[in-house]
C-alpha cells in the first residue's frame, strides 16, 4: 500500500514527493526508449557522442556526461520508477515528478546487491542519468527546431543513522513524467531485469513492434542493428543475434519460459522475422516459410516435347 506524498519545504518552494512503496507491480517501459537507442547495450558505457537518425529530417544525439552514456543497466532505475508511478495512478493515487524510495528496495527490485560496490555503481548510473543529454534536431516545412533534455533532473541519495539502507530521491525529467501520465508505456516480462545488453535490447524493439495486435513483424538486420545502437561489425552482430534466437527457440521446444517465449523467431538471410506464439502466429510461420521452399526450389527449363504438347 502506498503512503500519501509528504511534503518538504526547500527554500520558499514547497517540493511534494512520491513514496515508492508499492508491491507487486507490473514492469513497465516508456514507448520511446524502446524504439530509439537512448541507452548503450554494454557494460562499459560510451563516452563519445552518438548519433541516431529516424528519417532525412529527424535525428537524435546522445551527449554522454563525463561518466559516460547510460547504459541498459542503468535504465533500469528509470524503468522502476515508472513501474511505481503507473501503478499508483492506476490505482488513483496522487503522484509526483520527484520519487522517494529506500535505496535497498530499488537495487533488490531491479536485480542488484545491496553492498557497498552496488551504491558505489548506483552512484554512478544516477551521475549518467543526471548528466547526459539527449538532443533531438527535427526539421519540418524548411523550419529546424532543435532541443535537449536529460534522463532525470535531480538526485540525492540521503544517509541517516536510524535507517538502515539510504534514502533515494529521484526528480524525473519532464520527457518521462509525461509518458508516464499519459501512459505511453508497456508492460514488459516480469523477468525483463535479468536481461542483459543485446539481449535486452533486442527484446525491447520487438516488445515495442509486436504486440498483442500486431501478430507477425520483420526487420533487416542493418536495421535492427541501428536501433539496438551497436557498434559490433556486422558478421559479430549477426552471430550474436542468431545465437539469441536459436536460444529462445531451444528454450520453446524445452518448454523453459523466457522473455521471449511470447514470440516465434527466426533470421532467414539478412531479415529477422518474429510472430506471434499463438495459432494465428504459427500459421503466418508456415505460410512464410512455404514461401521460402517455393522459391529455393530449382525450376527446370520445359522439355521440346512438353512445349509441343502444351502447344497442341
């Protein structure tokens, strides 16, 4: 159950904050970052600038901070947040753009130690989230209109004797707090934190493009590549895809559930294709997959006598 927002005062401005107490809620991610690269997929974050084009006049430029860029793991302090907010909104709660939450809950909750190596880490990833920038150029009707925002606003992590684990305070940019208002978000697997790099990012994109009304959907490869924001060489990428499908395949034949145990996926040449794992999926499989044997078949040239008989 979740308490109400208390209040305190800073300066003449009185700041109302959000206690994230609430238990059993659905994981959740904002549509947008599940669609575009805003977070780098490996440990070792970025700390060069990296474009991210969605079209000839739109693109996006991700500013890291002195720490680095995000990465995934560190999205996934902003991911709990969400989850939190949502949850109390749904069940009519009055929420705030500045969240309070015992450190120790959100670490346990996202998959994380609760040693002093994993506040050091957090420490970090807050430094990231607070310190790069997200810019975005779009050009429209001859007119270019370019802005920047960062992953959150404000932090603080605050110690006190009579409380075992510290206290988190998290200001949330007003790019998230809106996508979390209006709930632009999905609800992801309950497992979703024990993914990591390319794998997560991965199941983002088709998290994001095959829902429940969507039931098949493809993309080449240069392009999921593009979208997972990796800078592997392609052969490397390719081998890494293929391996994460092939084991999402064994796990549905083993009947192990996965992340991706809700999809039907295979990388036929440069494309991946994905369905939906029900009986409207599996027939879209097998028709694609007919096609394919159809048109790998050798078509041998007609015989003189047959031309001549068809001709009769």
């Amino acid at each position: 159950m979740a308490r109400r927002a208390s209040s305190e005062a800073t300066g003449d401005e009185q700041l109302e904050l959000f206690e994230a107490v609430l238990n059993d809620v659905s994981v959740k991610v904002d549509m947008a970052s599940l669609e575009h690269p805003l977070f780098s997929i490996g440990r070792q974050p970025l700390k060069v600038p990296r474009c991210y084009a969605l079209g000839r006049d739109c693109e996006i430029r991700i500013v890291p901070s002195a720490e680095g860029a995000p990465t995934l793991e560190d999205k996934d302090i902003l991911v709990y947040l969400a989850s939190q907010l949502r949850a109390a909104l749904n069940a009519g709660l009055k929420v705030s753009q500045t969240v309070h939450v015992r450190a120790y809950d959100l670490l346990q909750t996202i998959g994380r130690g609760a040693g002093g190596t994993d506040y050091k880490r957090l420490r970090v990833a807050l430094r990231r989230l607070r310190g790069t920038s997200i810019e975005t150029r779009i050009e429209t009707g001859g007119v270019r209109q370019e802005s920047g925002f960062g992953l959150i606003d404000a932090w603080s992590l605050i110690e006190q004797p009579n409380f075992h684990s510290p206290r988190l305070r998290i200001k949330l940019s007003d790019w998230l707090y809106r996508a979390i208002l209006n709930n632009e978000l999905l609800t992801v697997e309950a497992i979703y934190f024990t993914l990591q790099g390319l794998e997560k990012r991965v199941y983002e994109i088709f998290r994001k493009h095959l829902g429940e009304r969507q039931t098949e959907w493809h993309i080449g490869l240069e392009k999921l590549q593009n979208k997972c924001g990796s800078q592997s060489p392609a052969r490397r990428f390719r081998f890494e895809v293929r391996r994460i499908l092939d084991r999402a395949e064994k796990n549905r034949l083993e009947e192990v559930h996965d992340a991706f145990s809700g999809w039907l996926l295979r990388l036929n040449g440069d494309v991946v294709f994905g369905y939906q794992n029900s009986d409207i999926g599996r027939a879209a499989r097998a028709r694609d997959a007919m096609k394919v044997l159809r048109s790998s078949m050798p078509v041998s040239k007609p015989s003189a006598t047959a031309v001549a008989e068809a001709s009769a």
